[in-house]
C-alpha cells in the first residue's frame, strides 16, 4: 500500500497574508484519506502506536511541549491537526517560532471523507514555503508507514536527511533569531525577497540582510571584506594590525614568512568566516597545504604574521561595543581514560555539537589540519590525554570551524573597547564584529600587545552567548514596534467613497496611504490606477517609507485567497455587505478578530460622516 492510497495530498496553496487574527502566513493543504487510513484509525493498537511516534518526532524536533496536543485516540480530524503539529515542529527544530496553532478550516461530514478533501491551515513562520513542505511530506511519509508496518520505529535516518536538506536552503530565507525578536517586539514582519526582510510598516520600516541594515553601506561592507583593504586603512587609521601581504604562490608565501619571521597565517583575502583559513605555519609542507587550501575557494591569498594571543570577538553597534567573547578554538580535554579520537566522538554527543535543535557548535572533526596539529603536540587519534590536558584541533578560533565562544563582555580593558570602537568608525560600520588578538583581554593593548585580526561588516551576532542583540539590533533600527495605523473598510462604491473622504479629512495631518480596487495613493497624488486586490495593493503602500497610516477596501473573496496584508488593524468599517452573504461571513471572520481597535457598521444612526470622524480620531 502506497503513501498515496492511504493519504491523497491533491493540492496547496501559499498565504501570503493574514486569516482570522493569526499572526503568521500559512500553508493551506487539502487531504484526503483512504478507506485502508480510516480503517486503520480505528484500531485503538495504531492510535496508541501514532500517539507514540508523534511524541518521540516532538522530542527529537525539541518540541515536548506539544506532547499535550497529542490525542489518545485518533480520528481523521485529530490525525489532521496532529499532522499540522508535527509539520510545525520540524520547523521549530531550526528555531523558527510558532504563534499560531493548526487550524482546519474545511471539514466535509465524516460520511464524504473519502469524497471531499479536508483543508488544513498550517502555520509558515515568514520563511520559504518550500521548507514546510519538504516537512510536511516527511510527516505524511511517517504516518503512512506507521500505518502499514507493524511495530514501526521513528525513521531517524530518514527524518536527520530531510532536516539537512531544509537546512542548506535556509541561507535563503529569513534569519530565525530575528524573526523570534520581532515577534518578541510585537514588530510586523514583511519577507521581500530572499534573505531581504523588512520589519515594520511604512514609514516606521526598516530593512535587513541578516545583520545588513539600511546604514551598511556599500563600500564599507565591501572595504571590510577585502582583507588587504581593510588592513591598509586600518593601519591609516593608526591602529595596530599583524604584518601582512597578497601572495600568488608558496614561494611568495615562503619568502614573507622568512622576512618577517615564523610563524605565519594563510587566509583568503576576499572571505569571511574563517573560511580556508590556517594559522601557525611553519615548515614548507605547512605553508604549502595551506596555499592549496585556499586555492580552492579564491584566486587572493594573503599571508600575515602569526600573532601570539587568544581570540576576541569585540560587536560593535553604532559605535558601542555592546558584546565579546573570547574564541576559544576547538578542542577537547583529556580525562586520562580515552583516546582523542573517542573524546572527539563524546564532545560531538554533547546537545551543542549533535545535530538537533539545541545545536549552536560545529562538530569536530578529524581531517588533514587537526591531524598534523595533533602531530605538533605530539600526539595522534590513538593517545589518552592525561586529564586536563587540552588537545587543540584547530589553528582558528572561529565558531564555524568547531570553536566556542565565552562570554568576557564584563572583563575587557577599557583601552580595547575603544580600540574596537574605533576600527569600526574608520570603515564607518554601523555593525561590526572587530577580531583582537590579544594575550589577556583584561590588560590594555598598550601594555601587552595585540593586533586587530580581521573586522567584519556582516557579524554573526551568536545563537549561543547574545541572543539578546537580535532584540537590541532591531529596536536600534526600527521605530517602536513598526506599526502605523491600519483601516480596513469591506464593501463597493460606498467603501470607495468612504476611502476617498477620508484621505481628504486628513490630508493635512498625515501621509495616508490608500488602496481602492481601482486606484493606490498617498494622500492628495494617485499612483496607480487599475484593478487592484486587498493585499498586493496594500504591500506596495505598506513597502513606501512615505506612508504613515493605511486605509484600504475590502471589496471580495482575494482576501480569503491572500489572507490580510496585516495581522493587526485598528479600525474596520463595513460600509455595506459584500454578496451573497456567507463570501461577508467569512471576510468579518477573518477582519474582526485582527482588530484592536473599533468595529464600525454603517446602518441606523451610524451615517458615514460617523466613520469620518472615527478615521480623523485614530490619524490626527
């Protein structure tokens, strides 16, 4: 029996928007059952095998807390709202925050299940829908067989490559620990296109790139990527920097670490992130690996002078070091009783290095550099430690080559908080992560020495030691919490003439953007005109930095196919019902619980100069 004969997965469609007060855009499913799923739903053996399997998915995603959504005995629609959990978890497990629960929003009779499609929402935390998806699709794949076989197991394997492959496309979609700080910041969140997000609405609206933010510019992103441009003003700056120079060769290499004495570093000079990057050489073989290493990610390599000294990350924050820590390289400690290679296995068991949703470390890993390092503390794989001791296993410090970061924001010397102060305005970046090496973080770089190694434009803020910059870095930027006054007004010619009235009433207390079904403005200018839908209408208004207020018409069923352009509004009006009346049903289900403010009915006594005056009430 097939996946497909037991659940029929007919169609899907994205939701942009927002329905029925959620917070968050969805993944609308239609499923269909089998009679062979049903039947099997009815034995009380399978609903006790499901309930396990999905406790044991929930634990591996790091999502316990679902365990009291799990039932203990399943139907079709408690299958369904448990398929939308889980679905939910996998991308819970990449630190995507989850506001809003599964919802069906259409269920046929229990007697034509197995002739109408049942529709379930599922929450999209403002990341590439293709992701829920690939989650989706593993979810269904488990159930079905869990279905089939007897005494079925969770498919670890299965589930850990499925996670990998979301894993690589999340480069490509919005930054998690800044979508979790805008929702902390009750901040509007506005995907534009690939990692570009903008947080915010209007006016009150910010973009980022990762930590790329509309104060980066351009040249000083690209001075600082460029290594030897980046040296040179720092030195014209008159900050310490190692000796360094480009080299095309291992020979050139040779020669400038005969110059200015060994050791000496080989790195990329165009890359960040640690990326082929090899430091303490000092033998031809070493420099020689290393050249090669980095010729397989550049065409630049840059040889500098081996400075002797721990690592420091030193963010910088429009001036302010607001964050370090030390890097301390990665490594393991010898308890006098295993091998290296064995210690290395057990520090990749710990909850920060396994893959999992508590992972915020490399592993590490035993390749050509660990391996001639251990040869240099004259060891191998094979030798135990005695305890204490520290095996180092990589030339870096660098997050992303195994190393860890501790916390010394409160031990840094004065003097080095304004040397990584300063290096950041003399490329004039608005954020930066400075890199010092020094031998005591504690001591002023006047007294003991030290060199800034590398300044970084786009910085990993850190998902393990600063998860609170996320929140800093965007209250930084955007105004409050983004938002600026949104009001929806459902009907026809009426709503239109409504609209129109009150961009007139206010036009001289606020830049009022408006969205009719035939024209988009800004105050007294009309900037389109045409046919226009709710939401796509609203996103070019919402994306202006001109507008300060929203108003916009409701007119028909798009804004149950798109959701709403914003999951909060502070005023709606119905200015007339939309027909036939269960189309405006739906439409107020979805308006009414998104609206924190009025809810205004013209009918009776409530004339339209009373919903004039309530426009110029919330907007001036």
């Amino acid at each position: 029996m097939t996946q497909k004969s037991l659940i029929e997965f007919s169609h899907h469609r994205y939701l942009p928007g927002y329905l029925r007060g959620r917070r968050q855009p969805g993944l609308i499913v239609s499923l269909k059952p089998s009679s062979a799923l049903l039947n099997g739903l009815a034995k009380p053996e399978k609903s006790r095998d499901l309930a396990r399997l999905a406790n044991q998915f929930n634990d591996y995603c790091g999502t316990a807390e679902n365990h009291e959504n799990t039932p203990s005995q399943y139907d079709w629609l408690a299958l369904l709202k448990q398929i939308g959990i889980c679905t939910s978890s996998v991308l819970q497990y990449f630190k995507f925050p989850q506001l809003d629960n599964p919802e069906i929003l259409f269920a046929p009779t229990s007697d034509k299940y197995l002739q109408k499609p049942t529709q379930l929402l599922i929450t999209i935390p403002h990341c590439d829908p293709s992701l829920n998806l690939k989650a989706l699709k593993l979810v269904l794949d488990i159930i079905s067989d869990a279905l089939i076989r007897e005494n079925f197991e969770l498919p670890i394997t299965k589930i850990s490559d499925v996670l990998s492959d979301i894993k690589k496309n999340l480069n490509f979609s919005v930054n998690a620990l800044f979508l979790k700080a805008a929702y902390d910041n009750e901040m509007p969140v506005l995907v534009l296109n690939g990692g570009t997000v903008q947080y915010g609405f209007g006016a009150r609206s910010e973009w980022f790139e990762h930590t790329f933010s509309m104060q980066t510019t351009n040249i000083s992103v690209r001075m600082a990527r460029d290594k030897t441009k980046c040296s040179l003003r720092l030195q014209q700056a008159g900050l310490p920097v190692a000796p360094n120079t480009k080299v095309r060769s291992t020979e050139e290499a040779l020669q400038f670490g005969k110059h200015v004495g060994f050791p000496i570093v080989i790195k990329p000079a165009n890359l960040d992130g640690g990326t082929a990057v090899t430091a303490n050489l000092s033998t031809p073989n070493e420099v020689r690996a290393a050249v090669q290493k980095v010729q397989k990610v550049s065409k630049q390599i840059r040889a500098e002078k081996h400075i002797i000294g721990r690592d420091y990350r030193l963010t910088v924050l429009d001036g302010r070091v607001v964050w370090a820590v030390e890097r301390v390289p990665g490594g393991v400690f010898g308890d006098g009783e295993n091998t290296v290679e064995q210690l290395i296995a057990k520090e990749n068991e710990t909850l920060n290095r396994r893959q999992g949703p508590a992972q915020t470390l490399q592993p590490l890993t035993l390749n050509n550099e660990s391996m001639s390092l251990l040869t240099k503390q004259k060891l191998s794989k094979d030798t135990v430690p005695t305890k204490g001791t520290f095996v180092r296993l990589s030339s870096i410090a660098n997050v992303a080559t195994g190393g860890r970061p501790v916390p010394v924001f409160e031990q840094v010397h004065p003097d080095n908080i304004k040397l990584a102060e300063r290096a950041a305005r003399a490329l004039r970046l608005d954020i930066a992560g400075v890199d010092i090496l020094i031998r005591d973080i504690t001591k002023s770089w006047r007294e003991v020495g030290g060199v800034i190694c590398e300044v970084n434009g786009q910085p990993d803020l850190g998902a393990t030691t600063a998860l609170h910059l996320y929140s800093d870095v965007l209250r930084s930027r955007v105004a409050g919490t983004g938002r600026i006054p949104i009001i929806a007004v459902v009907g026809g010619a009426k709503a239109a003439a409504l609209i129109k009235r009150g961009v007139e009433a206010t036009s001289d207390a606020v830049s009022l953007g408006w969205m009719s079904t035939s024209a988009i403005g800004i105050g007294d200018a009309v900037l389109q005109t045409g046919k226009f839908k709710s939401f796509s209408g609203s996103q070019i208004l919402l994306t202006d930095n001109q507008v300060e207020a929203l108003i916009f018409q409701v007119s028909g069923e798009d804004i149950l196919q798109t959701g709403l352009p914003s999951d909060r509004l502070d005023l709606v009006i119905i200015a007339d019902e939309i027909s036939p009346p269960p189309l405006h049903r739906e439409i107020e289900k979805s308006l009414i619980p998104a609206c924190s403010g009025d809810v205004i009915r013209l009918a009776g006594d409530v004339s339209e100069q009373t919903a004039v005056d309530s426009i110029m009430r919330l907007l001036t």
